[in-house]
C-alpha cells in the first residue's frame, strides 16, 4: 500500500507541474490573437457629430475602452463619451451594444 501512495504522490506532482509549466507558457485565458479594430475614419465637419471611427464590438469590449483604444488611451468625461456615442449610433445606450456589431466610435485626443 505505501508503495501506491508513493505513485499517487507522484503523479500529483507531475500533474501540478505539468500545470503550472502551461499556464506560464501558453496561458488558459482566451485572448484575441489579433485586434480588429477597423479604423475606417470619416472625418465629418464640426457642425455634425464630429469624427468617427467605425469599429466590431468584440467579448469584452466596452464603449470606453474602445473609445480610449482608439483615441490613444485619452478620453473626456464619461457622460460625454455616452452622450457623443448615443448621437452617433442614433440613441443607442452604451451598456445596448451587442458582440458582433459594428458601431461609430467618437474619436478624442490624439486621433483628432
């Protein structure tokens, strides 16, 4: 019986190390290999809406995030973030957007 739970014990750590050796190479956490943020800017003049960048929601996505993403990392408050993107999207709330989607994004800092 001793000898069993030699084996056991072994295997076990076999099992963790062959986990931890994984996790540290190849990651269990889904990532996007490649970003597919079209950056289709259509600059409109300043009496509409303002410039836009047309981009895919994906799993994760949030307005703000692709707001800063695009606007390179700068972004004004939220209020007018959701303000700007409801405009665009003719009224559409922020927190409605659906994965898959394609919406217009306003563009800040940098960009602009």
């Amino acid at each position: 019986m001793s000898m069993l739970k030699k084996i056991f014990a072994l295997f076990i750590v076999a099992l963790i190390s062959y986990s931890i050796y994984y996790d540290l190479h190849a990651g269990t956490i889904p990532t996007n290999a490649k970003e597919t943020t079209e950056k289709n800017v259509a600059i409109q003049p300043e009496t509409t809406h303002g410039p836009y960048v047309t981009a895919k929601v994906h799993s994760g996505d949030t307005v703000l995030t692709i707001v800063k993403k695009i606007s390179g990392g700068t972004a004004p408050s939220i209020e007018k973030v959701i303000r700007d993107f409801s405009k665009l999207n003719g009224g559409i709330a922020p927190e409605d957007i659906q994965i898959g989607q394609t919406y217009r994004f306003p563009i800040y800092g940098e960009s602009r």
